[in-house]
C-alpha cells in the first residue's frame, strides 16, 4: 500500500498526520521543514511505533512501519 501524502503547507496537516499515524497508515509529509517541525514528527514517530526519515533532497519527511525485530 502506498504511504498517504499530506502537504505541510496545508493548515491542519499535523492533526490529519496524528490521526493517520494513530491508525498505523504510512504517511509522507511534502514541503517538509525539518528545522521547524522536526523535533514534533520524530516525537510522533517514537510514540506510534513508527520510523522517520527525511528526504532532503524533496524536502519530504517519511514515516514507516517498523519491521519486527527478528
């Protein structure tokens, strides 16, 4: 399934980003900035279980399902 796309220029995308993230659905932020908002997204990602990465290239924050530890 692909991650769902929410742009940061968008008002409400934490809250839309908090609820995706709550129900286990990979999400991909656009037009990210780290800088700003960084901190709050690898907070998120801790507290559901969840990987961060960013893409700085595309200026994109990535968040994934962690694989089980094996």
């Amino acid at each position: 399934m692909k991650p769902l796309r929410i742009d940061c220029a968008d008002a409400n995308w934490k809250s839309l980003l908090k609820r995706n993230l709550q129900d286990r659905i990979e999400v991909t932020l656009d037009n990210f900035d780290y800088t700003t908002d960084g901190q709050f997204c690898e907070l998120l990602a801790l507290s559901h279980s969840m990987d961060f990465r960013l893409d700085v290239r595309n200026k994109a924050g990535r968040f994934t399902k962690r694989q089980p530890a094996a």
